[in-house]
C-alpha cells in the first residue's frame, strides 16, 4: 500500500496575496470600531500575525492608528445618536465633552481633576472651615458609643 504525503497546510497569511486581503479585512474591522482581537478573527488570522505585521510594515502601522481613529469616530457617532435619541445625561455629557464653555458649569468654572484632589486630600478641619464658609452646618456623626467628658470624670468621681 502507497503512503500518502499530507501536503503541509500552508496558513493563508503566509499566501502574499493572502496576506493584503487579511490586512485589508483587518484595517476594515478597525474602522468598524472593533478590538484588534476581533478585528483579527474577522481577517481570520491570529492577533500576534496581526500585531507582527504592525511592527514589521511601516504603512500597515500607520493605517492600524488611522483605522482606530476611524472606529473611534463611528464610536462617537453611535454615542452621539443614542445620546440625542434616548438618554439626556449622555447628551449633557456629550455636549460637555465638546463644548465645555458652553455646557460646563453655569459659573464658567469647570472643575479639573486637579480641583477634586485637592479637596480630597484637604484635613477635615479645613472641610469644616468651608462649610462655615459656605454658611452650612457641620455634619453630626451619630454613634451607638456614648462621649464621656474626661474633665467632668475627674471633677465628679
């Protein structure tokens, strides 16, 4: 009996014409908005190929960033749409997003990062400082703990 030689299964993204078919389905599932994960099943290759020619091929590396920016927009366009349809804090949000002049606060102040910081990081003295400031009351923390005065302890044994 004759043995058959398996043919060695040549993977599709090693074919060179293969090859510009798969980036191209690749880049496309990019611009879709897709992970590159995903992007890559759609091509049918796997991410590391993906990830290799990106670091190998200049041009395709470029065109990945510009695919991303693509899905990205079409991300923001999805948002967008929802926002105006369905959900008012998304909308506001969106508009914050773009225009903050116009839609941040009505003081014109906006608050940074920077400012929550630093009010995080402030001792409670000087949060209490800003209530008065501010003209409200201090909290009162209630407790299952009753407070024993220690003068009074020591004047009344």
């Amino acid at each position: 009996m004759k043995k058959r030689r398996k043919k060695k299964h040549q993977h599709a993204s090693h074919k060179p014409e293969a090859t510009v078919a798969n980036k191209r389905l690749f880049l496309a599932a990019l611009a879709k908005g897709d992970a590159p994960g995903d992007a890559a099943r759609f091509a049918k290759i796997s991410r590391t190929t993906a990830y290799n020619w990106r670091k190998e091929d200049e041009e395709f590396a470029s065109n990945w960033i510009d695919a991303v920016e693509t899905g990205i927009d079409h991300l923001e366009t999805v948002a967008y749409i929802r926002a105006v349809k369905k959900s008012d804090q998304l909308l506001l949000a969106t508009l914050r997003a773009r225009r903050p002049g116009v839609w941040g606060r009505s003081d014109g102040n906006e608050r940074t990062n920077e400012d929550l910081n630093k009010f995080l990081q402030s001792t409670l003295q000087e949060k209490l400082q800003r209530l008065e400031r501010l003209g409200l009351p201090p909290p009162i923390i209630e407790s299952d703990f009753e407070v024993v005065d220690v003068a009074d302890n020591e004047n009344n044994p």
